[in-house]
C-alpha cells in the first residue's frame, strides 16, 4: 500500500522533484498519487521519483484561463516522464507534440492546489 498522499506529493513539486507509483500489479507508472492503480485495481503502489524531463505527450490550449492564471491562451499537456505521463501547463508558446519539456515550477490555485508547469528543453 502506498503512503505517497497527495500533501508529500505538492510538497516534492514545490521542491522540484516529481514523485510517482508504480504498481506491483501491472507494472503501471502513475504520474499523480492514487489510492489504487487505475489500470488493474492493485492497492500495491510504491512511491518512485519521476525524471523531470521528458516528452510532449499531448497537448492542448484553453482559451479561457483558469483563475489565478494570467495568461491568455493557456496550453497544458500530458507530458511523458518515463513510463508516467503527467499533466501540466506549458509556459512556452511554441511547444508541440512530442517537444522535449523539462519541469520549470508550479502553478497554485486559490485553493493550495498545486500543478507542474513545464518549460521547452
Ligand atoms: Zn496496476
């Protein structure tokens, strides 16, 4: 049974370090703190740290910014880390599919929620 809660996992971001899961059941790398893997069920999740570049998975702009984000044309992607894939904004304008992306920070909302943003490599 995993102990990552989300809490440890914003407090790693805030630090720079992206933490993960892998699961024992199905060999899934899971990018955000799950309480069972999503893939086969497994409660059997350990706490692994993730690279902190990586690939652009997908991506996405939203033309209506989230509150709290000062940017018009706000893009976020799913960015593959590894075996993870992990979602998060993209502060580069000129970002596409399968650009490489590093982490570069966080974003946090007016709830203390906390999310990566990532920056061209
Ligand atoms: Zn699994």
């Amino acid at each position: 049974m995993s102990d990552l809660t989300h809490a440890a996992w914003s407090d790693a971001l805030e630090n720079g370090e992206l933490l993960g899961q892998t699961c024992g059941g199905c060999d899934a790398t899971l990018g955000t703190p799950k309480a069972a893997c999503p893939h086969c069920g497994s409660r059997d999740l350990e706490t692994v740290e993730l690279p902190t570049s990586g690939t652009v998975y997908t991506e996405t702009t939203i033309n209506v910014p989230p509150i709290g984000v000062d940017q018009r044309g706000y893009q976020v992607a799913v960015v593959q880390l590894g075996d993870a894939r992990v979602m998060g904004r993209l502060v580069d304008q000129d970002v596409e599919i399968g650009s490489r992306v590093r982490l570069a920070g966080y974003d946090e909302d007016d709830d203390g929620y906390i999310t990566p943003h990532f920056e061209a490599e």
